[in-house]
C-alpha cells in the first residue's frame, strides 16, 4: 500500500551499487515524478513501474560533458541537437555544456533563447555555454548580462583562444560580477601559426606544419596571472601539455580559483597516430608525446585536473576528409569517453565518476548547489539523473553504430571496458540496454 499523497513509482532501478559523492553502497532507486523517491535495499517493486536490471552494475549520478559541439544551428550536417543528445544519452551522460561555436555563434539572446528552444525535447539538459566576444572574433565582448540572464553560466570563445589580454581582463570582471565562468581555449595565435599537429620529432618526420605546445602553455600562465588579478573563475579547457597542468597544479597550491579539464584523447592516444596522415586523428589542441599524456594522467590521478571533457567534435566526411593539413579538428568523445576513463586510467570508479559527473556539474553551475539537478547525490527528493554502468562489459567501436550524424572517431576497431547500459533523464529512461529509446 502506498502512503497517501505519494507518487506511484514509475521506475525502479534494481540491484546496483549505487556511487555518488557521499560513497557507495548497495540500493535499490525508486523513482516518481522525475524525482528520486525511496533508495533503500530490497525495496518492493510497485505494479505497474519500469524496472530497470543493474545487477553487477553501478548506479551513478547522470554524467555531465563540459564540453560538446552539437553544430546546431549552422552545421546540422555534421551533427544536431536531437543526434547529438541521443549519443550524449547512448554514452551516459544527462546534461551537455554546448559549445558556441555554431553558425550564427551563441553570442547573443536570439541565439541562446533559439538552442534553448531546439533542446526542448532533447534527451539531455542543454546547457548553452555563451560567446566571451561577438562572432567569437576577439575584438568586442558579447553581451554577457543578457545572456547571463537567460541562464548562461560560462563563456568562451572556444576553437579560439581570446587572444587579447586586455579584453580577456575585463570579460573576467563582467564574469565574476554575473557570477559567470570564463572557460578558456588556450591557444596563442602568434605562436600556434598555421600548425595541424604537435610541433615535435613526428611533424618533422611527416612534413606537417607543427603547433608548440608553448601556444597552449603561454596563454594558460597568462590567464593564471589574471585571475590573480581580477579573483574570477577561470576554467581551462582540453589541457594538454605537462607544463600546462603543472601550471594548473601550482594555481591550486597559491589558492587561485582556476579549474581545468582534459579530453580522453589527451590522455589515450599519441601525435605518432599521425603518422599515416588520417585525419581521424587531427584535433585542437593536437595529440600530443607521451610524457604529455603521462603528466595529462598524473593530474587526472592527483586532483590538479577537476573533469573529463568530451570536446565531441563531429565532422562530417565531405569536410573532415581532406589531407592532413587542411581537415578541421576534431573527433567524437560522447559514446567513448566513460569507457575511454575505465580502459585507460587506473583509477577506482568512484573517482572516474566525479571527474564525469559531480565535478564538472558544479564547475557549469549544474549541480544542486547552484539550484540544478545534475551531478547530485541519489537521495530521495533529487531529481532523478542517472545512468547505470556495466564496469566490467566490453565492446568494440564501431563508426556506424554510434548515434552521432558523423563518424569520426579515432578508436574505431578499439575494445574498451566498461559500458553504459540504462540512462535516466528526469525520470525517463532514454536508453535501456544499450538501446536508445527515442
Ligand atoms: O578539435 C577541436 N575541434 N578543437 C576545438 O577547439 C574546436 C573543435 C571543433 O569545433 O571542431
């Protein structure tokens, strides 16, 4: 019998372990109206409710990307907000920081209220992450209180770096006064020239234009000296270089509200994977060394790095395959980056998950703290934002299974450990098995 003035529950997740922010333990969830009911082992499964097998599983907070391209509008091509979402969903994830790089570029209320409308239905939160510059162009700022206003929590330029320091000061006085978040695309435009991969012993050999990492380094010590300055918030994004996280490291030692991502192919493939010049494998920052790779993983392991980013970048082939160096960068993140983590990082679950879920929920401003429903603890009355992980089940990547509208992935072929098995978006179970429900 159920208590008067109580939901009927419309969905029971049964017989996982269930890892939040507070630990972990073995539980049922019982979900109603989008919220977390009951959680509770062996709790009686009500007629009429979904029930959702996590036997051998892990039940976690939904997983939360700081960083996608979803191309919509301008590139739907490549990528829309309804395929993108889906992949988001397929790869565990409940809420997206949507990066505004578009064509018009979310620079403005018109463009923010319009992505907000197209992700009305989407099977994931789209957070619309605003431009720092009008058209992203680096010479005036956006109109950030007004898009502040309609719910925008971080800006950047992304896919370029702000190149002037002057500007790049004052956005982060107008982001600290919004309570705003600048992220940062770390790029030194008069040093990273025309450059299409890491500028190192791999694009000499090959005859690429090379990138130093010195573009990335110099831009991030920079911003470290000017959030000192101002005492805004700063996050860096797809770090990528060891002096740039030891940068970061010492931030954090000094007390400096700075946070930073990494991207899962910073910290699982090399600049050799050029070395057939497929473009599968030119993204921005470049793939770089692996003593790269292994300071990226050492920051992952010791706190200095705060989230794993997808930086999900579909390209359709008409335009990403092309040689070398005139392909666009990028590469798809959403359906890989979680088993990416668990193949590659030796680190316990319950770590993976915060770099995943809570930890870049609260640096979007997503989380309970901030009046949001990502990332929280699985407690009744949460909203109710899961996903459900076969920690041990592997698959091969395929191009043409997963979701996005593009196939650009560099691990097609890879067998990764780990997968998503059931995600729950505001009490809706939008994948089962595997299985994209809508
Ligand atoms: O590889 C990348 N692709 N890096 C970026 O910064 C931009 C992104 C894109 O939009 O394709």
């Amino acid at each position: 019998m159920s208590e008067p003035n109580r939901s009927e529950p419309t969905l029971v997740i049964r017989g996982g372990i269930v890892i939040d922010a507070t630990g972990e333990r073995r539980a049922d969830v019982v979900v109603a109206n989008g919220r977390i009911q009951e959680v509770g082992e062996g709790l009686v499964v009500p007629t009429g409710a979904t029930v959702l097998d996590a036997g051998g599983c892990v039940v976690s907070p939904g997983l939360v990307d700081l960083h996608t391209h979803l191309r919509e509008p301008g590139h739907e091509e490549a990528e829309t907000i309804e395929t993108g979402t889906r992949a988001a969903s397929l790869g565990g994830y409940t809420a997206v920081v949507a990066m505004p790089n578009t064509n018009p570029p979310l620079d403005s209320a018109d463009a923010v209220r319009n992505v907000v409308e197209l992700a009305r239905t989407a099977t994931a939160q789209v957070a619309v992450a605003g431009a720092i510059t009008v058209g992203r162009a680096g010479q005036r700022l956006a109109p950030m209180a007004e898009l502040a206003a309609l719910g925008v929590r971080l800006f950047t330029d992304d896919g370029a770096g702000v190149q002037s320091a002057g500007l790049m000061r004052r956005a982060l006085e107008y982001a600290r006064d919004l309570g705003a978040t600048l992220a940062q695309h770390c790029e030194d435009g008069s040093l990273a020239c025309d450059g299409a991969m890491h500028e190192g012993a791999w694009s000499s050999r090959l005859g690429i234009p090379g990138m130093p990492a010195l573009a990335e380094e110099v831009m991030v010590a920079r911003d470290i000296a000017l959030a000192r300055v101002t005492g805004s918030r700063i996050h860096f994004l797809h770090l990528s270089t060891a002096p740039s996280i030891e940068l970061v490291r010492q931030a954090k030692a000094a007390g400096l509200p700075v946070t930073a991502e990494v991207a899962p192919h910073h910290f699982s493939l090399t600049d050799a994977c050029a070395a057939g010049y497929d473009p599968v494998f030119k993204v921005n920052p470049p793939l770089r060394p692996q003593c790269d790779v292994d300071a990226v993983k050492a920051g992952l392991a010791d706190g200095t790095v705060d989230a794993i980013a997808t930086d999900h970048a579909p390209h359709a082939p008409e335009f990403k395959d092309l040689p070398f160096d005139l392909a666009p960068p990028g590469v798809l993140g959403l359906q890989t980056a979680l088993s990416l983590a668990i193949t590659e990082l030796d680190l316990p679950l319950t770590r993976i998950l915060a770099l995943l879920s809570w930890q870049p929920a609260a640096i979007a401003g997503l989380d309970p703290s901030n009046g949001g429903g990502q990332g929280g603890v699985i407690t009744p009355g949460a909203e109710s934002n899961l996903c459900v992980i076969d920690p041990t089940a592997t698959w091969t990547v395929d191009p043409m299974t997963l979701a996005s509208r593009s196939r650009n992935t560099p691990y097609a072929g890879r067998t990764l450990t780990g997968r998503v098995r059931h995600t729950v978006f505001k009490g809706e179970p939008v994948v089962i098995d595997g299985e994209a429900q809508r």
